[in-house]
C-alpha cells in the first residue's frame, strides 16, 4: 500500500513539471487546448450527422447511441489523461532516456504513466461528460437505484480498464523494443527490423484490437441492463455489474505484464 | 549490528563472478532467425572500497554501461553475486536510488524546458531530502559548479558543459555514497572538461564521496583516478594503477622531433625511429620510462628545432593488452 502511495505521489510530482513544462508555451498550450476539445467535440457531430438521415443503428436510438458513446468516451478520456502518454515509452527506451527514470527511487510506472502528463486531454473528458449528461437526460428508462449506481461504477470501471490496457501496452513495448533494440545494437544497420516498428504495436495495434475486447464486455453489458435491452450473447443478468471485477482482473493482468516488461528490460548500446 | 566485525565492511561495491548474457536474435532469411548468446560482461570480479575514485574504461562495446547499468539496478545480472551497500541493485532499486548518485553523460535527468533551479526542486521533494540539507547541498554545488548565473535559465538553452554540470549537481543533492559517471566529460570543450574534473576531485576528496567513472579520455582517468580498470569483451582485463597499465601494456609514448635538415635516423636506444618524414622524425619509447633523458640526449646530439612528446592512445594500449592475452591463450 505504501508503495501505491509512493507511486501517487512520484506521479503528482512529475505530472507537475510537465504541465508547468508546457505552460512554457503559454500559446501552444492554448491552441492544442481548443484544438483538442474542437476535435473530440466534431467526433460526435459525425454520429449526430448520420441521426440527421436515419432514426436508429442497429436498433438504438439517438440517446441510446449518445449513451454508449459518452460512457466509453469518458472512460477512455479518463485512461487517457492519466496514462495516456504511455506510447512515448519506446521513445524512451529508444533514446534511452528509460534508464535514468529506473535510478529515481519511484515506482516507474508511475513515472512513465505521468510522462508527458497534459492538461489538454480534458478535452476528450469535458466532451464524453456532456454527450454522457444529455444521453442521461433523454434516455427514456425507468432509473432503479441499481441503475443510478452502475453508471458511475460503469465509468470508473471503463477507466481502470483502459488504464490496464496502456499498461499492458507499454509492457508490450518493452518486449518488442527488446528485439529490435538489441539486434540493432550489434548489427548496426538494423534495417530489417524497420519491418516492424514498435509505434505499429504500440498504438494501432494495442489500442484497436485490445480496446474493443474489453469494451464490449464492460460498456455494452452494463449499458444493455440500464437501457433494458437484451444482453449479447445471452450473458447471465449479473454479467451487468461485473465491471468492477473485469477492471481488478484487467488490472492485475495488466500488472503482472508490466512487471515481466521490465523484468526483461535489456538497456541500449551505450 | 555493531557487534559483527564484516571483514567486508570497506568494500562498497562488490562484484562476484558476475555475468550479463544477451540473447541476440539475428534475422537470417524471412521468418527465420538464429539465437545466438553474447556475453556483455563475462564473470567480472572486483571490489571498491568507500572513498576510492576509480575509472573504468575500455572500447566501446567492451561492457563499460553494461557493468554500470547492472551495479545501478538498472539490469539484472545473468549470474554471479553483485551488492552495493549490501544492497541488491536490481531487487532493491529504489532503496538503493536514494543512496547513488547517476550521471550519463549523453542524457540528462533534467527538465528541458524548465529553469534549472525546477528539475534541483523536484529532487528535492523526489528524494525527501531534509530542507536543511537540500539548500545547504544545493548551495554548494551551485559554488563549485558555478552555476548561480544558470538556474534560472531554461534547460534547453544551457550549453553541453553547463548541462553536465548541472546534471552533475542533480545527481549529488541526496548526499549519494557513491557517484557513477557515465561518460562524464564526452563532448566537452577543455575549460568544460576542466571544471568537471576539479570538482569531482574535491568531491572525492573533501566529502570522501565513491567515484566510478566509465570514460575514453585518458586524461580523466590521469588527473581523478588513482585505479583505473580495463574491460575488454566483457573481461576484466586490468585492475591497478594507471602506471601499471602501461607497463602491462607495453605502451609506447612518442618523441616527435624536427631536426635542421634531413638526417639518418636518430640512435638513442632504448628508443627507436619508427617513421621518417624529411626533418622530422618519430622515436617511440617505453610509456613507463621518463623521456626527460631522451629529450636530453637528442638535443645534444643532433641539431633540434623543435619536439613533442605524444601520449598512447587508451585504444592502442588495450587493443596491444588484449593481443598479448590471446597470445598468451593460445601458447
């Protein structure tokens, strides 16, 4: 536990500097602050477009749909903004910057996890959390105390569960960076292992395919119970509020990857 | 605790047989690959004692970081015994990271974009060091560094030798036992290199600090070290003073001298000519002899113009190490 507590406190420290970091650029810092919330907000102009043609996808309706997506995108705007730079790590292997987070005497998770901390990425949550409010607002369901509850418990849920996947993710990286760093370093030329750049299994890979697994199960099961729409799959009725134990699962899986990703760690050339 | 007389108890660093193994995987034909083993450290034995300043060297390639990155935890040996402080590096790293201090020298801990006097904050608070102590530290790196004029400034515009220095404060804030320097003064100008090295003397010797500095300047290991180390393929290839090294190297220093006008090679035994070019021509002597006799015995003797002695190259000395060992090998 104390180590946890190290591990909140190496990261508040270090997000700190990066957001005092960016506020260098007070100009950049406002651009990519519009920017981002501009964006995510057009994200969900591109749903409400296709609403403007049809009356339903795939028998949901608008708020059904806008219920969905703002669960999702705040759990993931959450993940985001708390781990979200976890992709810069197989820079940081490359330039091998890595090593000198591992002589600080904080947990490296933490350090990684608050690597490239930014403010920005409020945006993402600022526009989950109001298409999540409306789809609340408009939604025509009949709210049970269970209802009420699993809500909130669904996006907390949702953010543990991404989280876990950048961990494993990072973890990943620290694999694939272990073999073609390494042959780089005796080879020198290094050139077949371009074949396969690390940013591919970093980010399209992990984040497509990993993502939707999880996300299925947690975000449309729960969803399904509180919009009393029939299950996928034919999951029992309690499948609705396994989240939390999904995300300890996710979590400790996602641990357990790290801790084997850096067990493996094998360091640059020089 | 007290009671338990360690034998041990000067040696800081230990390393027993210890060994690093990387498994190389090397792409042969599509989908096809070939795992080969390479030994990076090849059980390597020896120990520091508290207060010694010592320079390891070796090639590139030779296993220098990879001894460095195990002894700072930051890998985990293949095999043998490895402690420093008592402590294990790589199951104890953190408990260790507050008793070291690291410096690489082509990568900074500091914050980029942020004044110096931040990143010294955030170890500050990193750390816990005592309020006390912290300024008291600070303060004094900020003497012998030279570093009032810099903390405000944002790193990013800090020269590479002001850098160095501040990442060398950086690593001194907590009071480490021990100093590792990676490559302390690669890249620096001679004034830049200069300060570096004062101050890790008066580090060494004023605060009784453990120095371990990996380097390819001779002149680091001649003006700081007092023991210099040699690794070559990931083997312990020396260990003893730098005067020793060249007598085991049978290094050669070199007379270059310019004569009036164009002569037969000089006699000055046990020196030899090695090279001719019109007037000038090149005398290699034993490195661990004085070449005050030598310079003597050719200014009077032969009409001199001018001369200079040239220093071995750390390179050469351990490449002719290594090639006596193999022979050594193979007879």
């Amino acid at each position: 536990m104390s180590r946890l507590g190290e591990g909140v406190r190496a990261y508040w420290l270090i997000a700190g500097m990066w957001v005092r970091s960016s506020m260098t650029y007070r100009t950049s810092f406002v651009v990519t602050m519009f920017g981002n919330l501009l964006m995510t907000g057009l994200d969900f102009v591109g749903i409400l477009l296709m609403f403007s043609q049809v009356d339903s996808l795939g028998g949901w309706g608008l708020p059904e749909i806008a219920f969905l997506y703002g669960l999702s995108v705040t759990s993931f705007g959450i993940a985001d903004l708390v781990l979200g730079s976890m992709d810069v790590l197989g820079a940081r292997i490359r330039d091998g910057s890595f090593d000198i987070l591992l002589v600080r005497p904080a947990p490296v998770l933490a350090q990684i996890g608050a690597d490239r901390f930014a403010v920005r990425r409020l945006g993402r949550i600022t526009q989950g959390t109001v298409v999540l409010v409306w789809a609340l607002a408009s939604v025509d369901v009949d709210w049970s105390a269970a209802k009420v509850l699993l809500v909130p418990v669904m996006v907390v849920s949702g953010a543990a569960i991404f989280c876990a996947v950048f961990v494993a993710g990072a973890a990943f990286q620290i694999f694939a960076q272990d073999a073609s760093e390494v042959q780089n370093a005796f080879t020198y030329g290094g050139t077949t292992l371009l074949q396969y750049p690390p940013t591919v299994f970093g980010k399209d890979f992990v984040r497509g395919v990993t993502f939707m697994l999880p996300l299925a199960f947690v975000n449309w099961v729960p969803a399904s119970y509180v919009l009393d729409r029939p299950y996928p799959l034919d999951l029992p009725q309690w499948a609705a509020f396994a989240p939390p134990l999904v995300a300890v699962a996710c979590g400790a899986l996602g641990g357990l990857a790290w801790r084997a990703g850096l067990g493996s760690y094998r360091s640059t050339g020089s | 605790m007290d009671q338990v007389v360690d034998v041990a108890v000067d040696a800081f660093i230990e390393l027993d047989r210890v060994e690093k193994v990387f498994d190389v995987r090397k792409k042969t034909g599509f989908l096809r690959r070939e795992r080969r083993q390479v030994r990076a450290v090849d059980s390597i034995s020896f120990t520091v004692a508290r207060g010694e300043m010592v320079g390891y060297i070796g090639p590139n390639g030779a296993g220098k970081s990879t001894t460095i990155k195990m002894l700072t935890g930051i890998l985990t040996p293949s095999g043998g015994r490895l402690r420093v402080a008592g402590i294990d590096p790589s199951r104890e790293r953190t408990k260790l990271a507050h008793r070291i201090g690291v410096v690489f020298g082509q990568r900074t801990t500091l914050w980029w974009d942020l004044p110096l006097i931040d990143s010294y904050k955030l170890m500050h608070r990193m750390y816990r060091i005592p309020d006390a102590r912290y300024r008291e530290n600070l303060d004094r790196c900020v003497e012998l560094l030279e570093l009032a004029d810099l903390l405000d400034v944002p790193v990013r515009q800090l020269s590479l030798g002001q850098r160095m220095r501040g990442d060398i404060a950086a690593a001194l804030l907590h009071d480490p036992e021990v100093l590792y320097l990676d490559e302390p003064t690669i890249g620096l100008d001679v004034i830049s290199k200069a300060k570096v090295r004062g101050f890790l003397r008066e580090l060494n010797t004023e605060r009784g600090t453990t120095v371990l500095l990996t380097t390819h300047d001779l002149q680091d290991i001649e003006q700081l070290c007092s023991r210099v180390m040699v690794i070559d393929h990931g083997r312990l290839m020396y260990d003893g003073p730098l005067t020793g090294l060249h007598e085991v190297g049978e290094s050669e220093r070199t007379l270059v001298v310019d004569l009036e006008r164009e002569l037969p090679p000089i006699e000055a035994a046990p020196a030899r000519v090695v090279k001719v070019e019109g007037p000038r021509q090149w005398l290699a002597f034993p490195a661990s002899e004085s070449a005050a006799p030598l310079v003597a015995r050719v200014a009077a003797e032969y009409p001199l113009v001018d001369l200079s002695v040239r220093e071995p190259d750390i390179e050469a000395v351990i490449a002719k190490m290594y090639a006596g060992e193999a022979e050594k090998a193979v007879s």
